[in-house]
C-alpha cells in the first residue's frame, strides 16, 4: 500500500515538471529564469512567488516527504484603472491641516497667513524627524545650540532652588535632585509622545501658531469658536480626506468629534514653541485685545484704558509678557478694574446702581448718563438666554443636553445634519459597521423628507461667522426672520423678534464711570443745579431723602475670598481642588466673562488670585 502511494507522488511530480508554463498574458510557453524570476521572453512579463525546483535534485531524491507541497507558479494579474495609495498619517494630517488654512483664509486671514503655515508646518515635521531633514552640518550647530539652552535652563532651577528654604547646607543635592524631575518635565520626547496623541489639538496650536507668527488680527477664543460652530471642519476632520480615507493607516480614533479647550490648545501651544525652538513671538496688540472684550462685554469705553494701564503694570511686577492666550490676561484685567470702581461684593453695586440712577435724573441730558451695573447685568443675563433660543452651538456650551431639545426646531435642524451627525457620510468608504448603520439610517430618515444627506451636508449655515459672536447672532437673527411669513402671526417669534431689536438699541458704551473724587461729584451736582447731599455711610436711600451714599471701593480694595472644594475617591489617590468665590456677584461676572472669551472659569480664578496676590504684596511694600 505504501509503495503504491509513492508511485502515485512521483507520477504527479513528473506531470507537474513536464507540464510546459504559458504566460497568462500572451500565451508565450518561453522563459528565461535569472536570480530566482522568471521572465517571459515574447513579452517580459515577470511571474511573481516562483520557486525554483532543480529537476536532477527531484528525480534521484530517495527520502522524499509525502508531506511536501509544490508550490505553483502564479502569475499576478495587471490592474486596469489606477490603484488607490494608502494615505500614512501625516498625509491625512496634512490634507487636514491645509483645509483648515483655506478655512480660516476665508475667515478674514491674510495672504501672508497661508506661506507662514506652509513654513510652521514644515519646521514641526524637520522637529519630529519625518521629512525635510537637516544636513550633518546644520545638525551639529543645532545640538551645540541645545547645549547652551539646556545649561542655561539647569542653572536657573538650580539657582531657584538654591534661594529655597532649605535648612542646612548638606540639604542642598536633595533640593537640586527634586529640581530635575521639573525639567525632565519639559523633555522633547515626553511634548513629542504627548503631541502624537492629540492629533486634533496639535493641528489646532499648529494654526494659532500661524496666527501669532503672522500676526493676524485673530484671537484664540476665536479659533475655538468657530471650530464649534463648524466654520473650521473640526468636528468634520474625518471627513476632510475624502474616500481615500476609509483606506488609511491612520488611526480612525486620533481624530475625534470633540472640539480642545482653550486652555488645552493654550498648553499644547506653549509645548510647541518649545519643541519646535522658536525663540521670537511677536506680541499681540494689548490695546486692540483689552478694546475688543470690552466692546463685547458692552462696557463703557473708559473701562478700556484703565484696563490696560492696569495689566502693564501687574505684567512689569511679574516680569514677564504673555504672548499666547493674550485675551485670558486681559479679560483679568477688565475684571480688575469692575471690582475696583464697583467693589462687586453683593453690596457695592446695589449702592452704585441706585445712585447713578438718581444722578442720572438730576443732571439730565447735560453729562454722560453714569453706568448702572444691575442694567448691565440684567441686559447680559437676557443677551446670553436670548442667544442660547436661538443659535444651537451657546445653547450646547452653557446648558445641559436636557434643555438643548428646547431650542427652535428649525435652527437646530440646521444644525444637526450639518454639525451633529458629520460622521455619516454616504461617499466615504467606512469599514465601521456602525457608522454603516448610522448612514443607512440618516439616508432613511431623509428619504421620507424628500431630501438626501448630500443636500443637508452641502447646505449653508445659519449663521455667519463674526468677531462679535453674541450681538451678531442678534442682528443675523432678526435679518433673516424680520421678513419671514411664518413669523408673522406666532406671538413667540413676534415676542422674540421685539427683543432682538431692545437688544441691538441698548448701549453701554457712551455711559461714564463714577469718579475717584467725591468733590469732583458734587462739583458737577452744583453745576447742575441739584441740592442732594453726598454722604460717607448708607442711610435713608431713597427717592424721596435727600441724602445719597456713594461707596468708593477703589480706595479700599478688598480682596477676593476663595473657597477650596476638595473632592477625593475611595482607595484613589486623586484630588480634585474646585475654587469658588464666596459673593455671588463676582461669580457671576467671573462665569459671564469666562463663557464670553471662551476659557474655563477655573482657569481665570486661578489667573485672578494670582495677579491678585501680586498686586496686593506692591500695594503692601
């Protein structure tokens, strides 16, 4: 039985060897065999995954496996149409970082801005060693450069550490030693590890980057919100690549459907221009910062002036000037000068507010009408809910996912195919079964609509993108339903669209401050022909008495009380530390100006005790 089976192997053996080979292109049964190929001599077309079997080693083998296989010529067949390249990582990134230079050129940026990118973009890829590398010599400058920064940074943290309270001089190598950690910190390895991992973070710090080098007339908190609002494809990232994108080596999960924070992008920044060693940033102007927030809070434009003089007086006490994130510092600022004239302490204001309504009245149209905080507040409260009614992404930042269904079903519709649902893509080759399931999903939906996911992707936005988000969507609002029949004869859209236009006709910014001298106050009431009496404590305040109290909390700062919510978890070391002010008042401003220039309130308490400290040690000495 066994010498049968062994008959019937090298019967196929023999067939197989005797078998002539055509070419599955021409049919051409003449090969040439060099260096393991073999090539068809009509029309030179090589056969790939050929083995090359010695027949004399084939025949007089003795001991030959029964478990052997013979492994077949196979010839690979030519493609017809053009074959889809597989897109690497920075391909991707690079497609999407370009769309969102073209983005913001459309924005407002200048011509200049897009040949910075081009070159900042370059010097991040020459950092990371993956294209545009240096010549051997240019890197033995660049590491001799290193050195000299390196030593330099080492012998500031040694000095600082020197100055430590550390008690005897044998102390001294421990208190170098826990020094270093806090520069092996800021390790180019460590920003480069953390830089990978946050693709969408590092595209955006990339593109503020841009910003700073050009300098464009274009603030952080702008960035952010556009990239919220869909006018920067941010939550479309994905998308940016086209069909090619579904075929990518790419990690489908390094670009997710959240847009960074402000401090995050504010960080991830301050990382860059450390890895990428740019030793010069311009500055951003602090005049037009400190004028911009101020026209968005509505604030009196003397609130503007002080506001800067007071920042370039803290930033020479700290000694240092901050160049990213310029508008956080100055909104610090704005918030510095508030509490000086109008204490912002729960009573204060109410004192202020009551007698500048009063002056008001008295002086008539002869002076500026003085500023009333409560009118402020009350207008800012009805400012912010009007337009989180109206326009879905402030709705999605200062409420809860309960209350966003309440908005109008209209805009929010808008919204929803154009922003909510950016992951289904009917073009896009997904290999996912559930973003499959989602589109077939959407199409069905749009179906019974008449309409189609191209349509409701390709449809325009709601509203335009502005530098003055709150009271644009305002004006945007009411220009585009003001002539609308279906507004018409709905008591809600008619209430709405009256508030809108109160709104748009309330100013704050030919308004006046109270002045630091009372005498210059009553001066002013002589002139006017009033008989009210200014006193130094609160009384009688009311219409009818003839006294009024006017507090002067700028002559005696008071400082700002914190309070340390400290949160832990069970068997985890992990503290969480929530600052809060202890006057309601100051929270509220803190929170309005917060959501207004788009940074986390525990970002700007913690900025605001800080300068806080400072200005009160130089008040002190």
């Amino acid at each position: 039985m066994a010498d049968q089976e062994e008959e019937e192997y090298f019967v196929i053996l023999l067939l197989l060897v005797n078998t002539k080979m055509k070419c599955n292109n021409c049919n051409g049964t003449s090969f040439t065999e060099d260096e393991g190929l073999k090539i068809c001599n009509e029309c030179g077309t090589v056969i790939d995954d050929y083995v090359e079997l010695e027949s004399q080693e084939i025949f007089s083998a003795v001991n030959v496996s029964r478990l052997s296989r013979v492994k077949k010529d196979k010839q690979v067949k030519v493609s017809e149409g053009p074959s889809k390249s597989i897109l690497s990582a920075y391909e991707v990134l690079n497609i999407v970082l370009h769309e969102w230079t073209k983005a913001l050129r459309c924005l407002g940026a200048s011509a200049d801005f897009e040949k910075v990118m081009l070159e900042v973009w370059v010097l991040y890829l020459q950092r990371s060693d993956i294209a545009f590398f240096y010549e051997e010599s240019q890197e033995k400058d660049i590491k001799e450069i290193n050195k000299v920064e390196v030593t330099t940074v080492i012998n500031k943290s040694y000095r600082y550490t020197v100055n430590l309270p550390s008690g005897d001089r044998k102390n001294l190598s421990q208190d170098i030693s826990k020094a270093a950690p806090s520069f092996d910190c800021f390790s180019k390895a460590k920003i480069r590890l953390e830089l990978k991992e946050n693709w969408i973070k590092v595209l955006l710090s990339l593109l503020y980057l841009g910003v700073l080098l050009s300098e464009e007339p274009i603030m952080l908190m702008d960035i952010v919100r556009w990239s919220n609002e869909g006018h920067i494809p941010v939550l479309s990232a994905c998308n940016l690549t086209g069909e090619d994108f579904g075929q990518t080596v790419f990690s489908r999960g390094k670009l997710k459907n959240i847009v960074p924070s402000f401090s995050d992008i504010r960080n991830v920044t301050e990382g860059l221009v450390f890895f990428m060693n740019i030793l010069k940033l311009p500055v951003p102007s602090m005049k037009y910062t400190i004028e911009r927030l101020t026209k968005l809070l509505r604030l009196p434009e003397q609130v503007a002036p002080l506001a800067q003089d007071h920042l370039e007086r803290l930033l020479e006490k700290q000694n240092c000037i901050p160049v990213i994130g310029m508008e956080l510092y100055a909104m610090v600022a704005i918030i510095f000068v508030l509490k000086a004239f109008f204490g912002v302490n729960d009573v204060d204001e109410v004192y202020l507010s009551h007698a500048g309504r009063r002056l008001n009245r008295e002086c008539g149209k002869k002076h500026k009408p003085f500023f009333i905080w409560e009118d402020w507040e009350r207008y800012l409260n009805k400012l912010v809910w009007f337009c989180t009614e109206v326009h879905p992404v402030t709705r999605m930042q200062c409420l809860s996912r309960e209350d966003f269904a309440k908005i109008n079903s209209k805009i929010y519709s808008n919204y929803l195919w154009t922003e909510a649902i950016w992951n289904c893509k009917s073009k896009r080759e997904s290999q996912h079964a559930c973003e499959k399931k989602a589109t077939q999903m959407a199409e069905k939906v749009l179906e019974a609509q008449n309409s189609s996911l191209d349509d409701v992707l390709n449809q325009p936005k709601s509203f335009k993108a502005t530098k003055e988000p709150f009271y644009s969507i305002v004006e945007q609002f009411i220009e585009a339903h003001a002539s609308d029949p279906s507004y018409a004869h709905q008591v809600k859209a008619i209430l709405a669209l009256q508030i809108g236009r109160d709104l748009l006709n309330t100013d704050f910014s030919s308004s006046s401050l109270f002045p630091t001298s009372i005498s210059d106050l009553k001066k002013l009431l002589r002139e006017n022909g009033s008989n009210i009496e200014i006193v130094d404590s609160p009384g009688k305040n009311t219409s009818e008495s003839n006294q009024i109290y006017i507090p002067q909390p700028q002559k005696r700062f008071s400082r700002i009380y914190y309070k340390e919510r400290t949160s832990g978890f069970n068997d985890i070391d992990i503290v969480a530390v929530n600052l809060k002010v202890e006057t309601k008042s100051f929270q509220w401003l803190v929170t309005v100006c917060s959501f207004f220039c788009g940074t986390p309130t525990r970002t700007l308490l913690e900025l605001l005790r800080l300068y806080e400290s400072i200005y009160c040690n130089s008040c002190n000495s």
